[in-house]
C-alpha cells in the first residue's frame, strides 16, 4: 500500500507499507480464557431471575474467544458451527456453594480441545461469585417544608416527608 502526503505549495512525499497477512487455521495456542474469577452483584440485569438456581450464562461471566480478522470472536456453540474450526468448547458448572439468600458461588469447568492436536487439551477452572454489594437506593428523599403560621412571628412548622428505600435483592429495607 502506498500513502501520498501532498501539501498546499506542491511538496509530496510518498511512503509504502507492506502488509503480512498469514492466514492459517486457529488453534488452541490462538484461544485466550474467560476471566478466572467473576464477581457479579445480584442486580445486574442480565444476571435474570436471581436466584442459586438460575446460574449465569456465559455471556454474563465471559467465553474463552480469540481475535481474528474481523475482531474479537467469542467461542460459543455458534461458533462451531462453521466447518473451518478444528476446536471445541464446553462447559459445566459444578460445587455451587449457597452461603445465604443473597450470595453464591460455583465453579465453571471449560474444556477447549483441537480436532487437530487432540493430545492438547486444555481445562480451566473459572470461578464465579453472586452477590449483593451494592447498597439500598432511597426511593423517596426526605423533603422538608417551612411554613410559618403567622407572618409576623418567628415561629413556624418544619414538615418532614416519610422515607423509603428499594433494593432489588432483597425485600427487606431497614430504615434507621
């Protein structure tokens, strides 16, 4: 490719680069791993119903992917559905650990193999934590109103509003 700098009194410069492509098929050495440790608060949208039940997918706690031409490539099962790609990914979660109603965690066991190396198999272990972090929001601040009840004394009535509080892990709010 060449590139032509040309400024407003008829200067130019020119300058060629030469682009490599080395095209090739991926293999498990292309392959970069979910994160080892996730810690997702019990709030996030996409977590879905929150419960020890319903665990996380990986789009929520990360795939092993890998970059290609067209960008980051996540290795899900769409992935595989493409003949050209040798490798194979799964996934199973295990040892759910429940500690109250609002926290969990569980391991996800990902298998990466390459139809083409089958001797390097790789296992990762990916560690997941569910859990309330964030705190109660207030729904309703309190707002305070001064009225005086005579225009010409200092005396007057401060009225204070009730406050509530939301939060969508657990129904139960205490307001001190």
């Amino acid at each position: 490719r060449t590139f032509v700098v040309r400024d407003l009194e008829t200067k130019t410069d020119f300058d060629t680069a030469i682009i490599q492509l080395i095209l090739r098929t991926p293999n498990l050495n292309d392959v970069r791993l979910p994160p080892f440790a996730v810690y997702i608060d019990c709030e996030d949208e996409a977590l879905g119903d929150y419960s020890a039940h319903n665990l996380p997918s990986p789009e929520v706690t990360g795939f092993p992917f890998w970059h290609t031409l067209n960008g980051f490539q996540a290795l899900s099962s769409s992935t595989f559905s493409r003949r050209d790609i040798p490798i194979g990914v799964s996934y199973e979660d295990q040892a759910l650990v429940v500690e109250d109603e609002l926290r969990y965690s569980f391991r996800r066991e990902w298998t990466l193999y390459d139809w083409c190396q089958p001797w390097a198999t790789i296992i990762y272990q990916q560690l997941i934590y569910v859990g309330d972090w964030t705190p109660p929001m207030i729904d309703t601040a309190s707002i305070a109103v001064i009225s005086k009840s005579q225009p010409d004394q200092c005396v007057g009535n401060l009225s204070i509003s009730k406050v509530s509080a939301v939060d969508f892990c657990s129904e139960t709010t205490q307001i001190i």
